[in-house]
C-alpha cells in the first residue's frame, strides 16, 4: 500500500514536495532556533519509510542517483569557491595539518573503528574508512551558520570539509582497486586511478581558469554569469566522472578554488548566488535520501553499529584532530571544538552506498553492511552535533552567541556616546573608522575600536563581526554610509542594518532605491544634526518605563528627545524607526538624545 501511494503521487508532486519540505524544514529551523538538518531528516523520514508518502526510487526511478551526484558536485564547487586563502589567515597551518596528517590518520582510525567496533572485515572497513575521511561539507556549512563561530575554528571546519571531501573519495577508489586485487588475483589499478585524479585536476583548474579569463575580458554578460558557471560546474563534474569514478567531486572542488582566488569584480554575486543555490540542494538531498531509507536494510545492524558509532564521535575522530593540531599553536578550546564536531553528511551516504554495493558484488560478504551503517552514522552525527555544536561553542568562548552586539561605523562624538550607553547596559560595541584621529575620543573611553575600512580585507582577519547582531554606519560621509549598508546587508540581514539619514533625504531627486542604505535612525535626523546637539550639551540616556510613566507620559516630558532604540527585560535591543508603531511595556528601557536640563 506505501509504494502504491508513493507511485500515485507522480514525479512532479513528488519534487514540488521535496522542495516545500526541504525549504519549510529550514524557516522553521531560523524561526524555532533549531538545527535545519535534523529538521529535515525528520520530514524526510517521516514522509518516506513512516508514512510511506514518497518513495524516490518509485517517483523518479534511476535519476536519483544522479541527481543527488549532480547536486553534491554543485555544493562542493559551493564550498570551494569559498576557499580564498587571503581569507585564510592563521588557520593555514591547521587547515594544512588537517589534510595532510588528518586525512591519512582519520583513515586509519576510521578502518579500525569499523574493524573492532562494526566488526567488518579488513576489506569492507577498509573501504569504508576512506570514505569516512568526509566530515560532510552540506552538513557543516548550515551548523555553522546556526552556531555562529569565530572566524579561525569556523575556517577549520569549513576548509576541512571541503577539501577532504574529495580525498576520502578517492581513498575509497584506491582502497576498493586494492580489495580487488586480493579477491580476484588482478593487477590493481593504481595508474589508472593516479591518472584519473590527475585528470580531474587538470579539468577543474583548466576549467576554473577559463571562467576567470572569459569572466574578466567581459566576454560572458553579466545575465549569463551564473548560467555559464552552472553548466561548467555540471560539465567538469561529467567529464572527470567518466574517466575515474568520484574523481568529478576533486574536479568541481580545484575549480572552486581557482574562482575564489582570481580575485573577479563579480565574484560576491555569483557566490551570494551559488550559496542560495546551495540552500535548496542541501534541503532537497536530506529529503530523498531520508526518504530513501528502508528499514529493513537498518534491521541489519546489531548493538555493535552503536559502538562503532560512539567510537568514532568518542576516539577516532578527537585523536585524529588533535594530534594533527600539535604543534600549531591553537588555543585548546578550538582544538576540543574541532576534535568533537565531525558531522557526516550527503557525500558520505551517497559513496557508501556504491562501494557497498560493489564489495558485495565482488564477494565481500558484510559489503551490504556499508550503506546501514554509513546512515547510522550520518543520522547520528547530525543530530548530535546539530544540537551541542552551538551550546559547545558557547560554553567554550568561541561563539558570537546570541548577544545584541552594535557595530557602529564612524567615529564621532554621536557614537562614542551611543556607544558608551550601550556598553554600561552589557551591550556588546565596537566603533570603527579609517581615520585615525577619530577613534582618539572612543579609545579614551575605554571602547572597543579598530582602525581601518570595515569593508577591507584587514577587517576580514582582525574583526570577529559575528560578536555583532546590529551594522549602524553613521558617518558623515553619506555614500559610504550607503556603501556599508549595502555591502553588509546580506551578512548580516537586512532588518539589522542602519544608518544615519543622508543630509537631503527627504528630497526626491536624492532619494534611493528601497534596496540601497538600509534604514536610518534618530527619528530621520542626519549626522550633523546629531553632532551639533552632542556639542551643544545634549546627552545620550535611557528610561525605563513602568505602570504609571509609559511611552506617553515619557513623550510629554521629553518632547524634543530623538528617540534611538529600546533595551527590553531580556536586553535585547531594537532601533525605532517609527515611535507610533512602538508598544509600551512595562521594564522597557527607551534611549534616547535628550538636551540637557534647564539651569
């Protein structure tokens, strides 16, 4: 009955479904705080195995499997054109140990958590120990952006992810050719497969650097930019697939990495644009392949399949981090954080579940044992770093948390008295400014600052802007106040980006576009209004409102007041842009610029 209702539900529906589950599991993990991954191996389980809704492999048949390997090549060229190693910094070193002592180690712990923990053979866990190599980059890049870690740690795992996600791939081809030889008395393949990743490094960077030229001689239009990248990223996945097996996922990754260092005027559009991409293949593979899951096919496992799993979240993956990570210098908080976050994701299960299938066919009796134990796995790492990953972080100082942090861009006597409230109310600030000379007042002050362009490379590697919840630039330059507002709103959300009000706002020939400048503060006061009223005595201060002395009454008293943002009970803060729409409470703190009292 579950397969005739998921035959009748039709490929189209079933993809409609797949889209709306995947998309849905992610608002309502942004809205609940919760971990979007878990979300959405729940829904796809509960509408595939439980409720028998979809099956994948009845709506669209042998596409899946391609699908799935086109949308894994699709978000590891995602992630790879995330890799400028300008932006590196003092993670290289770890990145670099990482890959060149982690990889080989993970390997090995990996095969011998299968071997005494699984109780696999050597043959199969050897295979499947390379592939364990992956910490699963679709799975790392949503806990990141719900855990909000500190640039170095973030990096780590970031650049761990994607650049180990090809090389447990071709661990695994190297493993298998040498099961091979031992099952059958062949040759292994091993030029073979040194040629094949040759190959498919060749074509990804070949690939990479063609972009680049085409895309900075403007022989590509900007409308067609992205549409070009997609196909190529699908083309070289192809190409280097068909010569070696997974060698398409090193191909894509190489290509990532020659666009995000060629240092193009359109990369932010076409990353920005590739990372929205990303968002729905990552919910649309968790949905089928958690859908795909048979119960049956898990009914294999036995007790030993929770030992293997405690002894790689436990041993192998905390030792091999942290003897890669001797020697580098990493505080020990970013090394525990890094030894105990290893989620595996979609690359695991989708390799897996092939090589499992070819150590079966090859004779390898507990072969079958790779697929169930790879989602065990997966569903467990997912939902157990979905969870702690965040509080972990916090616990170990290495997350912006959820604290109402202010960047504030300028400095002036306006904001370092802004700035100055906000931080006796525990409100985490920092002002910045390219001018030298006007930090001098907020360094007096004992304010966080640094000097510099908030939109240089400088600020990339020495401002933790994850402290920060809240961008105002404020000035006296309006163009670059825009220029901020702009540049930083997809960083950090449009609702938290503000400004001062440009001098001749409220003039329609100087009015811009809805999307440019964010939205500005003070009542639509300007920079030089502010200034003034700061040389002319006025004050900075907050009130708190009660039972009797509401937002009214506190109106009457202060009729001249520049109404600024609200502190509430749980000091989370809120700018106002109109005060008729503010609702009075009692505890809610209003700040606000008021003149000085009456002599």
């Amino acid at each position: 009955m579950a397969i005739e209702a998921a035959g009748a539900l039709g490929p189209v529906a079933a993809i409609a479904l797949v889209g709306a589950l995947g998309v849905g599991s992610q608002w309502l993990a942004w809205r609940l705080h919760l971990p979007a991954i878990v979300l959405m191996l729940v829904a796809g389980i509960l509408i595939g195995p439980v409720a028998g809704i979809l099956d994948p492999q009845v709506e669209l048949g042998s596409l899946v499997q391609p699908l799935v390997a086109l949308a894994v090549a699709v978000i590891l060229f995602e992630g790879g054109i995330t890799l400028d190693f300008r932006k590196l910094g003092d993670a290289g070193t770890g990145v670099l140990r990482l890959v060149l002592i982690g990889a080989p180690l993970g390997w090995l712990l990996s095969t011998l958590a299968l071997r005494y923990g699984a109780g696999l053979s050597w043959e199969a866990a050897t295979v499947f120990g390379g592939i364990m190599i992956v910490t699963g980059p679709t799975v790392i890049a949503p806990l990141l952006r719900q855990a909000r870690l500190q640039r170095r740690p973030a990096a780590l795992l970031q650049w761990e992810a994607i650049v180990n996600d090809p090389i447990g791939a071709m661990a695994a081809v190297v493993a298998f050719q040498t099961v091979l030889a031992m099952q059958g008395g062949v040759q292994p393949g091993y030029a073979m497969t040194a040629l094949g990743i040759g190959f498919a490094t060749a074509v990804g960077f070949a690939a990479g650097q063609g972009l680049v030229y085409a895309f900075k001689r403007s022989m590509v239009p900007e409308y067609m930019k992205v549409p070009v990248l997609f196909a190529s990223v699908l083309g070289a996945f192809a190409v280097s697939d068909r010569v070696l097996h997974e060698s398409g996922l090193l191909a894509v990754t190489v290509m990532g990495l020659v666009i995000a260092n060629a240092n193009l005027p359109s990369y932010e559009e076409l990353r920005r644009f590739k990372e929205q991409a990303t968002v729905l293949l990552v919910s649309g593979i968790f949905i089928l392949l958690a859908a795909s899951l048979d119960f049956q096919v898990l009914g294999q496992l036995t007790w030993r399949a929770a030992l293997f799993v405690a002894a790689v979240v436990l041993l192998a993956r905390p030792l091999t981090v942290l003897i890669s990570l001797v020697g580098t210098g990493l505080p020990w908080n970013e090394r525990l954080l890094i030894a105990f976050t290893g989620p595996r994701g979609v690359v695991l299960i989708a390799v897996a579940g092939l090589f499992g299938e070819r150590l079966a066919e090859a004779g390898v009796a507990d072969g079958a044992l790779v697929a169930p134990l790879a989602f065990a796995l997966v569903a467990a790492t997912v939902v157990l770093h979905g969870f702690t990953l965040a509080p972990m972080a916090r616990w170990l100082g290495l997350s912006g948390g959820e604290a109402p942090g202010v960047l504030f861009v300028g400095g002036s006597r306006f904001t370092n008295a802004f700035a100055t409230l906000l931080q006796k109310a525990n409100v985490p600030v920092m002002i910045t400014d390219p001018n030298h000379g006007s930090l001098a007042q907020a360094r007096q002050a004992g304010l966080p600052t640094f000097y510099g362009d908030i939109l240089g490379e400088a600020a990339e590697h020495s401002v933790e802007l994850l402290a920060f919840k809240t961008v105002v630039a404020a000035t006296e330059n309006d163009a670059y106040n825009t220029l901020v507002t702009a540049d930083l709103a997809p960083e950090f959300g449009r609702d938290q980006v503000w400004r001062l009000a440009r001098s001749r706002e409220s003039k329609a020939r100087h009015a811009l576009p809805v999307q440019l400048g964010g939205r500005s503060i003070g009542e639509g006061r300007d920079h030089d209004f502010l200034e003034q009223r700061i040389r002319d005595g006025w004050k900075i201060g907050q009130t708190r409102l009660t039972a009797e002395f509401d937002l009214a009454a506190w109106r009457t008293k202060r009729p001249e007041a520049v109404l600024l943002a609200t502190l509430d009970t749980k000091d989370n803060l809120s700018f106002v842009t109109d005060d008729t729409k503010l609702k009075s409470s009692e505890g809610l703190r209003i700040l606000s610029l008021i003149p000085p009292d009456p002599t």
